[in-house]
C-alpha cells in the first residue's frame, strides 16, 4: 500500500486504502495522455467499472463539485475524488438517476422535478434558467439521427437521450458545426475543423468559433454566446443554440421559391408581397389549416400548444394528408394522452413519428409541435402543382426578379447581430416603421435617439411610421451618409434600392467606427486604409499581387483573401486545400474555404461565397473589415 494511497484514504473517508488502491489501478489502465490525465469524455465508462450503479448524470454531477487542474482533462487524484463523492452520495441515500436529477444544481422542489424541468442556477448569480428534458430528449434523438454514421463523429454516436450527455459532447464545437451544416448544407467548409480524439483547448476555442458565427451567419440570434460558453457546457445556452439551429433547417424548406404551391395559401384579397411579410411558422399555420379547411373541418389552428393538445386537428390534418395510412379513429377515443398515442401511430404509418410524445402533444410544447408540423409539411407538403397559366403572373415576377435577394439578406442578418427587436426576417418590411433602424443607429452612435419622441407603440399608422423613418434619415444625414433624394416614406414604402442604400451606410458606418475605436489612434479609417492594410498582411501570407479597390476582378479566385487570413495566422491556410481559382468551381471552394477560416478566427461573416466570386465590393468591405477589426483585437 503506497503512500499517495494512504493519503488519499485520509483526504477521503469514505474511502478504504484498499479501495484506493484499486481505483489507481483502473485509473492507470485507461488510455490516457502523456500526462497521465484521462478525457472528461471517457470518465463515465472508467467510473462504470469500479461503481457500475451509477448512471451519467450522477457523475457528472460530481464531476461538476471538483475543481479540475487542466480542462477537459481528469488526473488521478481527481478520479478518486469523483469516485468518493459518489460513495458519499451513497451513504446519503442519493442513489439512482432521479436522485441524481434531484441533486443537480439548482432543483428547488419535488414540483419542479416533476416537471421534468431542470433548473440551472449560474454560479455567483441569483438568477435560473430552465432546461426542459423533453426538448433534450428530441433534440438529442435529432442529432443522433441526422449526424449517424458522420466520419468525424459517428464513433460518439448516439448520445443517450435521457441524461445530460449533449451538453458535454457539444463542449467542443463540433458537433454544432456538424448540426448546422446538416440544417443549412454547405454553411461550413468542414476542411476548417479540428478534429480528433484529443483537442487541445485553443483547437476547441476555434471550433466554437467556427459554430458561433457560422450560427449567426444562418440567422440565429447568438448574443451573449462566446465560445467558453460553449466549452463550459452551459446547458441552457447549448440547447437554446441547438433549437435555432434545427428550426432553421425544419423551416428552410417553407419558401415560396422552393415551392411554389404555396401561392395556394394566398387568402381571398391578399396579395404576394401581404404573404411573402410572414415568418415561416405562420405560413406553417396557415398551410396546417388550408388542409383543415380541405378536410371539411370545423375547427383551426392559430398556434402550435393549446390548439393541437387534443389531438383533433392534427388527427384530421394526417388522414388529409394520407387518407390511405391515417383515419379519424383517434376522434373516438376521450382519454387525451391515448388519443395522442393513437394519432402518433398514424404518424408513424407515414414515417412521421418524430419530435413528439403523447405527453408533449398534450401538454403543448410550441417547439417539439412545431417541428413536429414542419416535418410534416416537407415530407408530405400534399400542394398541387400550379397550373401553367397567366393566373399567377405576379408569383412568376417575383421568382424571376430577385436581384436584392443576397443583399438583404446579409443586411438583415447583421440587423438582428445588434439584437434588435423585433427580429428580421424580412428586411423590407420589418423596417417600415422604422423602429428597428432607430435601434440600430442608438447602437452604432449611443445617445443618438431621442427616444421620447419616437413612436414605439405597435401597430403604427403609416404616418407615424414616416415620422420615425424621417427621424432616421435625418440621422443619417448628421452623420454623414450619402441620402439624397431619400426620404422617410420611401423607406416605410419598402422601395428595395433606397432601403438597401441606408442600411448598408449604417452597416458601414459599423464596421469603420470598430476599426477606429481599435486602432492606436482613434481617428477615422477610410476604404483606402482597409485596402492598404489587406495588401500588407496578404504580402507576408501568401504570393497575390495587391488589389486595387473592392472591386479588383483578382478577388474573384479567393486565393487574395486567403493571402490575407494567412498573413494574419501563419500556417491556417492549408496550402494543399487552395485551388488556382480558374473555373467557377475553383474560385467557389476557395471562396467557402476563406469565410469558414475567418469565422474560425474569430470573425463576424454574412457575405457568400458568391459575393466574393462575383466581387461585390460592398459584401468585400464587410469582410475585410471584419478582418481587420479582429487582427487589431
């Protein structure tokens, strides 16, 4: 009997110094690293073999009480202690997974735990935050189903849905990004991630990075999500992300231009552009009741918790949708949760039994129903094709006129970034009253709104909408952009070009006031600053001739750009992964490769790579800014 054990035998207790001896026995009988500590991902099959009664999240609730010397890591003596505050537990009375859950930090009362609701108390604040177990349940069932048999992760698939084991799988970023490249195909160039077995922290930090802001390049709101955060675990961030990033790719699908029926939902007086203003979830509703009003039936639906929890309307939307697979049979049942069970069966009979349970469907949870419902609707969209006539002109117009999509696009993400409310969706209208570029120029130039003199109170008449948007020209104006011959009601009306010309000198504005609070003078940094700066790092990163402007047909191959993230980084460019950027296709993988390294170091992207291929110097800027403005940080 060693030393160390007897040690260890007087630190812990609970502990004998024979069981110790045991237990650094086992410890050094995993596969560990050259100092000698054990990955946080591999502790629980090591604890089973000493403690086999002991489910996941009991461990990691002890593992969370231990104060540890490297991250991710387990040494030795840290095994013991997580192995005696199990013991303790056990001579507490504390055994089991529910005991485990009651004990987790934070679980106020027997209610709670009934519930199914775990709350997380942050550690020095007085404030909770919930994690409901169902929605980690689907989730996880979610990324064990999409991601199964992935080259990079499979081998740590499937995640157990029933304990907190997500939440430490996620720690590393890459199944984040894994997520949202199965959501939003073709977000993230892949060849960016590190990947492996054993990462070390820094190699972790990028590829948060890389899920953070390729996040917020899909549309997701990520305020006050860093990339420790995602290390650390926070359960309730984590699964906020992963929700957006899984209604993203649920609702992607419900667009005009991918399906073209929708037109058939059009209301009797409304028109294209009244339909094309609504998010995607309502257009969801709207679709949901379409086939009730087809079905014959009375009743419709107006949200997605306490219209479906009976079961009736989605009963009657499945024997619509599938008549041969699905009857009204369930109608005849009373008992709520069996009546449940018997319209998920009918679910199943066409492949659709997912994101629900009879308890979540009769309890109402808005986000396992609607994902429930939007799985339903582009697996079985059940829309008949238009008809080729002149009936839908203006429909074809709008799919053959959308040269202001990609701008807007970006505009309105970098919008939501500021965490303005409301969200955007659609730039054109969600701008109207004017509110939300009020909040963006109080962002950019603090104290600049009056606020007391804006009308804030929703909905507005179209006349205090202009007399915000006036007040955000005038705005404009004070501060120098270029507005002439705009005015408030142009931009309360929409008009593509003009709204375009205002935010992107918001936009702008943005990114050069950055830039000239980093830099070590603090004065003004013009277009010609950020194109000298591009010249000088790329000529110690790589072999382009400099570029004149933004709009240098040399930016078209990417390999500039990649010049420039390597001259920033030494070595983060894979030379083998550069193409000579000739063909469409060359210049395109250059182009993803660049976006998806910036945002690993750190970088805010909304631009595509069709902007860099297509060399739009505005979407240029943004990028070389954001460049610049993390190189200065």
């Amino acid at each position: 009997m060693s030393n160390d054990s007897l040690w260890l035998a007087k630190k812990y207790p609970v502990l004998k110094p024979w069981d110790i001896d045991t237990l650094v026995q086992e410890f050094q009988r995993q596969d560990l690293d050259a100092n000698k500590g054990l990955s946080q991902r591999k502790l629980f099959d090591a604890v089973k073999l000493v403690e086999p009664q002991h489910e996941y999240d009991e461990v990691r609730n002890a593992l969370k009480k231990i104060s540890l010397s490297r991250p991710d890591m387990v040494d030795q003596d840290e095994f013991v202690e997580v192995i005696a505050i199990l013991r303790q537990g056990n001579k507490s009375g504390g055994s089991g997974v529910g005991n485990a859950a009651r004990a987790f930090e934070g679980i106020t009362s027997e209610r709670a735990y009934e519930r199914r609701t775990i709350l997380k108390s942050e550690q020095n604040t007085s404030s909770a935050h919930t994690i409901n177990e169902d929605e980690r349940e689907e989730f996880t069932n979610h990324i064990n189903l999409a991601l199964a048999g992935d080259s990079d992760i499979g081998y740590r698939l499937p995640i157990n849905p029933h304990t907190m084991q997500l939440f430490d799988e996620a720690r590393d970023g890459l199944i984040l990004s894994k997520l949202i490249n199965y959501s939003m195909p073709d977000t993230i160039d892949e060849r960016v991630l590190n990947r492996g077995k054993r990462l070390s922290p820094f190699q972790i930090t990028e590829n948060n990075n890389v899920a953070i802001n390729s996040a917020k390049a899909i549309g997701c709101s990520v305020v006050n999500i860093g990339s420790q955060d995602l290390a650390e675990g926070r359960e309730h961030l984590i699964l906020g992300l992963i929700w957006q990033i899984i209604k993203k790719g649920l609702l992607a699908n419900i667009n005009i231009k991918l399906h073209p029926e929708l037109y058939r939902l059009l209301e009797d007086g409304e028109t294209l552009e009244d339909f094309l203003k609504l998010p995607p979830d309502m257009i969801l509703l709207r679709w949901f009741n379409y086939h009730l009003a087809a079905a014959g039936w009375h009743r419709r639906v107006s949200n997605f918790s306490s219209d479906i929890k009976d079961s009736e309307n989605y009963t009657v939307l499945l024997s619509q949708l599938v008549p041969a697979e699905c009857t009204r049979a369930p109608l005849h049942e009373r008992d709520l949760g069996e009546r449940a069970e018997q319209m998920l069966q009918n679910a199943d009979r066409i492949g659709c039994r997912r994101y629900v349970s009879p308890k979540t469907v009769v309890n109402g949870n808005p986000k396992l129903n609607l994902a429930f419902v939007a799985h339903l609707f582009n697996t079985h969209p059940c829309l008949e094709p238009l008809e080729d006539t002149g009936e839908h002109a203006e429909l074809d117009d709008y799919l053959f006129h959308d040269q202001y999509d990609r701008e807007a696009r970006a505009f309105a993400l970098w919008l939501n970034s500021l965490n303005v409310d409301p969200f955007v969706n659609y730039l054109f209208e969600d701008i109207k009253d004017g509110i939300v570029l009020l909040q963006a120029f109080d962002t950019i130039f603090p104290g600049s709104v009056n606020w007391k003199k804006v009308n804030t109170r929703r909905p507005l008449m179209r006349f205090k909408q202009i007399e915000n948007t006036n007040t955000a020209v005038d705005l404009g104006q004070a501060h120098n952009f270029s507005l002439v011959g705009i005015q408030g009601a142009d931009l309360t009306d929409g008009v593509p070009t003009l709204v375009l010309a205002v935010v992107w000198q918001l936009m702008r504005a943005n990114i050069l006031q950055t830039l000239a609070s980093l830099s070590s003078h603090g004065q003004r940094v013009t277009d010609q600053d950020m194109i000298q700066w591009a010249n000088r790092v790329a000529q110690t990163g790589g072999q382009a001739q400099p570029i004149r402007s933004f709009s240098d047909p040399a930016l078209a191959s990417g390999r500039f750009l990649l010049d420039v993230l390597n001259g920033m980084k030494p070595g983060v460019v894979d030379p083998q992964l550069v193409t000579p950027g000739r063909s469409d296709e060359d210049m395109k993988q250059n182009a993803k490769y660049a976006i998806s390294i910036a945002r690993k170091l750190g970088a805010t992207i909304f631009l595509l790579p069709e902007d860099i291929v297509e060399v739009k110097p505005k979407m240029i800027l943004t990028f070389i800014g954001s460049l610049m403005a993390i190189h200065h940080t």
